[in-house]
C-alpha cells in the first residue's frame, strides 16, 4: 500500500496533467482535494482532447476511483458537463466517480460576486486576477458557515433556505459593487437547476472520507492530486494573490479527511521555468519577445480562462519555499523540452533585497516586488532526444540544469518529462514504491 500526495511546487499550471496521469497506472484511487473548476487540464486521449476542471487527471484509466474530496468548492453544471463529455469516451461509466456530500457547491451568485469584486478591485488597481470562477465567494460562505453543501442539493427545503439567506448576506456586497440583484424569478431558476443537478449527481455522491480511508485500509495505492500550486495556498502562498483554498500538501488530509499519518511520499512537479496566472509579484517575469517566446514554445496559456500565462525563468527561492511548504521529497520537472534552441537558460539562484541575500522569498509581497533575482547562466541546448530515457542521455547543458536544480532544491527528481507524450519521459524512481 502506497498513499501519495502530488502538488504543484509553484503558482499553479506545473503540467500536473501528464504526471498524474503517469502515476495513476499505478493507483487504485485518485482524489481531487481542494479548489474547484479554477483548475484545469488538458489530457489527450487517443489523439482527442479532454479538458477538465473539476474530475481528476486519473480519469483516463478506466476503472480507477475517482473522488472529489470534502474540500472542494463545486459548480454542479460544469461536473455534469465533464461527466458527460468523460462519459461519451466511455470514462467513468462504471460509477467510478464519488463527490463528497460534504463539498460545497458554487451556484451563479458566487460567480457574479467574484466578477463584480474583480471588475471593481480592477478600478483601483487591486485585482487578484481571479479565473471568476466563484471560488472566494463560495469559500468565504463556508468558512461564515453558510455555504450550500453537495447534500443540501438532495433536500429542496434546506436548499431554498440557505439561497435565500445567502442572498440576504450578498444583495447589500452586490449592490456596493455596481451589480444588480437577481429577481425572484431568476433565484427560482437558479434553485430548480441546482435542484435537477443534484438529482442527476445523486448516484455519485457519498462519503468521500471513508471511502478514501477504507481504500488506504485495505492496502490500495491512494493518489492525492493536487490543484493549482503551493505558493497560491491561502494561508502560506504570496497573499493576497492566491487562491482561496489549502493547495499544499498538508490539504490532501485537511479536504479528504485522512490523517498525515497515513502518506507515504509527497512529489512536486516543477517546470522547467515558471509561469504565473493573474496579478502577484513574479521576480522571473520575462517581458517582451523573451516571454512571449517560451509562452508560444510552451503553450502557455490557462486550461480554464484561455488568459495568456505570464512566462519567466525557474525561480528557485520559490521552489525551496515549495518544498518546505509541502514537505516535498522528490520532484518531477515537467517541459524541459521547451526551452530547446534558447542560446542561454537562466535559473535564479537567490534574491537580492535592501543589501541581503536571500535563499526564499520574502514573506511579504511588496518585499517580492523590490527582490533582485540572482542568476545562475547555462548554454542553451538544441532539441532533446525525445527517446531519452535516463539523465545521461540528456546534451551536456541540460543535464547540468537539471542536476543544479536538484542539488540547489535539495530534492532529487523522480521524474524528468522531455516531450508532452507518455513516452517522452525520462522515470527515475516511481513514488508507489518498487514494482
Ligand atoms: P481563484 O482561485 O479563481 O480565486 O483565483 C485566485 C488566483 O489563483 C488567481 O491569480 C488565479 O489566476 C490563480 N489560480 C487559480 N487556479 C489556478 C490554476 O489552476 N492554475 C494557475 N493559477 C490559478
């Protein structure tokens, strides 16, 4: 028996899709722990694409348990679709999806709320540069103890009284940020497809919790999959540019309700440079043709809002705070294929800040702003051999980039992807233990 835990080292978009992917060959149940359908991947299944939000990357092995923890923050129409479009590929046919009761639903207003807080926080220049998913709102109700749950969508009464005292606590928020109220007519609607999708959902939901415990206790190989990335977790990542939710690894217990006793190893995926979503410092931003260059070597645009993603080089400081975050013991170092043909890569190594060296980011992110990131230069490397299948088989540079990464991470790679097939992968050591 083998339970782990894979999370993104940084700000998210890691190419958490391919190596959970990998790992789920291996594992009896996948769980999905935290966020909601501000993630996204894109998976290719015999040559077809299949973006999700909500359902785990391990829905591409038939026959795994997939399960979307109490932690979560859930829009039921936008599962329904992703059950459906998974269903027309023959995925998840068998009843192999189980939403806890207890995760908490994301209904229209919470998205009119994140948008309206954007549209006005982007006058005054304090946009987070949110997916408008709804997540904050949605989280924010949880934590003042009214948010709507998976189980109140299977009681109409229940239902009905939360909405409306949800929409008591919002109308004056809506009204402050220039939007206008639903009227009775639309709250009704909103309530009767919530009602229809909690009923189509029904045979899905149940006790995440014990099914992931029971699955740990018969000797199954549990897989967490983390969402977004350890410095966008809410209480530890560059604050307030985060997310509302725990995307580190201590998560996966907290949202599954399983014990950290109970994990055997906790894997990092970590790009070969970095990316960032919406607004926040990023020390390693490049701007200019030099960005958009790895943003179109990369694909580097968001699964979920189609925004083009901010591009720069491997931050290392913030990979340390990741691994620490997270409690990380091995690493999987995604599209090291990307930077092929650059003339030099660049990797930072510290920051420089009011005369001090630092080796992790600065807690506070006007400080993060002021950091001078310190470079460590490589030559650049022409196109990888996509059949590579050890480090030795990499060109001289690149093998010396990712072992510099390694020993100044302090964590050894499991896992180094050259290319975006399965194949192109170069597996080192396999989190689930020896075959
Ligand atoms: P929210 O989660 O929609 O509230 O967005 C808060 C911040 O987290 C924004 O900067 C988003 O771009 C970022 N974010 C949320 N989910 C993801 C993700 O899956 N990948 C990358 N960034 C994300």
């Amino acid at each position: 028996m083998s339970v782990v835990i894979v999370v993104g080292a940084q700000w998210g978009d890691e190419g958490k899709g391919k190596v959970v992917d990998l790992f789920t060959e291996r594992a009896d149940v996948v769980v999905r722990y935290g966020g909601g359908a501000n993630a996204g991947h894109t998976l290719v299944i015999d040559g077809q694409k299949l973006v999700t939000h909500l359902v785990p990357s391990g829905v591409c092995h038939p026959g795994k348990s997939c399960v979307l923890g109490d932690g979560m923050v859930i829009d039921p129409h936008t599962l329904l679709e992703e059950l459906a479009q998974c269903q027309a590929r023959g995925l998840l046919a068998q009843g192999e999806l189980l939403i806890g009761l207890g995760a908490h639903v994301i209904l229209p207003y919470h998205k009119l709320v994140d948008g309206l807080r954007e549209d006005h926080g982007a006058k005054r220049g304090q946009a987070i540069g949110t997916t408008r998913r709804g997540i904050g709102p949605a989280y924010e109700m949880k934590a003042a103890r009214r948010g709507v749950r998976m189980r109140d969508l299977l009681k109409p009464d229940r239902l009905r009284a939360l909405v409306g005292q949800n929409l008591d606590d919002l109308a004056p928020v809506i009204t402050h940020l220039g939007g206008t109220l639903p009227s009775s007519d639309e709250v009704a609607r909103w309530i009767d497809a919530a009602l229809a999708a909690g009923e189509q959902l029904r045979p899905h939901t149940g006790d995440a919790g014990r099914h992931v415990a029971r699955a740990i206790a018969g000797g199954r190989h549990v897989l967490f999959e983390g969402a977004q990335g350890c410095l966008l977790d809410l209480d530890h990542g560059t604050y307030p540019y985060v997310t509302s939710s725990s995307t580190i690894a201590a998560g996966a217990c907290q949202s599954a309700g399983v014990g950290p006793t109970q994990i055997d190893a906790v894997v990092g995926i970590t790009k070969a440079y970095a990316t960032r979503v919406g607004e926040g410092p990023f020390p390693t931003e490049l701007h200019g043709d030099e960005g958009e260059r790895l943003r179109k070597a990369g694909g580097e645009y968001g699964a979920t809002t189609g925004r083009p993603r901010r591009c720069g080089w491997l931050d290392l400081p913030a990979l340390r705070m990741g691994v620490r975050l997270s409690g990380m013991q091995s690493l999987a170092l995604t599209k090291l294929d990307v930077l092929a043909g650059l003339p030099e890569v660049r990797v930072c190594v510290a920051y420089k800040l009011d005369g001090r060296e630092l080796d992790e980011p600065p807690t506070d992110p006007e400080d993060l702003v002021r950091a001078e990131p310190i470079y460590m230069r490589f030559d650049g490397w022409d196109k990888l051999p996509s059949a590579a299948r050890t480090i030795a088989d990499l060109p001289a540079p690149a093998r010396a980039y990712v072992q510099t990464i390694s020993e100044m991470a302090g964590v050894p790679f499991c896992l180094v992807s050259v290319g975006p097939d399965r194949s192109e992968t170069i597996r080192l050591a396999d989190p689930f233990g020896a075959r």
